[in-house]
C-alpha cells in the first residue's frame, strides 16, 4: 500500500473512531440538565437551534460531516457525494459558513469528476483526490461544531 492510501485509510479510521464515540446509545452517569436531542442554552443563544433542527429533519448525525471513501466504484461514491451534498445544503451558521462552503465546493468538484466516470469506474483524478487531506481542517472545524452544539 503506497503512503496516500495508507493515510487516507488512517483518516478513514480516525473519523469512524471519532463518529462512533460520539453516537454510544449508552446513557451517561450523570442527570443532564436538558433534554436528550434539545438543543444547548449556548446552541439557542448562537441561532444554531434552527440550523441544528434542520440536519436532525434530514437525519443528520456528526458521522454526515466525514471524509467521503475515495476508493468506491462510480455509483457507490455518487450516492455517498449525493447524500452529503443533501446535508451540506442546509445553511450554516456564520461561525462555519467558509469551512461549510469549502466542503460543500469540493464535494460538488468531485461529484461532477465522478459522473463523467464510466460505469464502476473509479476516480483517479490526482488534482481531486490529492485534495481531500486540504479539507480535513474544514470537516473538524464542522463537526467540533456539530458536537458542541446539536
């Protein structure tokens, strides 16, 4: 395995690892001073409320916000682009608007690379794929804030 797939698995594995330990069905130890699924006094204050309403209507978790496997076939990869181009079409809040816009640019750069594959076809294109690592910052500034605030 050459080094970029190797990272790109290791990212892959981070993200699960950080989406997973998030989203554990057990309940804490502690009473909680809201209720589950509310959102924060701060997430209200923000104006996140809406935003964060928004994702929950389309079923939105903090694993939505990963990185895409590169590595699927044409129609697998389409499906995944297309499901989080749906998430990234709800409006942000300012705090993440730029990191919001960045992705959501990328994801539709490489959904247009993607359908000119042939079938089962798989995107080598480097000027894309070699670009995902550039987009990490935004997927961590975007699910630091799903975490802190839906």
């Amino acid at each position: 395995m050459t080094p970029q797939p190797r990272l790109l698995v290791l990212a892959l594995a981070a993200v699960a690892a950080l989406a997973l330990s998030g989203c554990s069905s057990a309940a804490p130890e502690t009473a909680s001073t809201f209720e589950a699924g509310a959102p924060s006094a701060e997430a209200e204050q923000s104006g996140s409320g809406d935003f964060c309403a928004e994702l929950d209507a389309i079923g939105a978790t903090g694993a939505s916000f990963g990185t895409v496997p590169l590595y699927l076939e044409k129609e697998s990869l389409a499906a995944t682009l297309a499901d989080q181009l749906e998430v990234l079409a709800v409006t942000p809040p300012e705090e993440i608007a730029e990191a919001w816009a960045g992705k959501k640019d990328y994801y539709e750069r490489m959904l247009a690379a993607v359908e000119a594959l042939p079938a089962g076809g798989t995107l080598s294109d480097p000027a894309i794929s070699g670009e995902s690592a550039e987009h990490d910052g935004e997927t961590d500034q975007i699910t630091d804030y799903y975490f802190d605030n839906c």
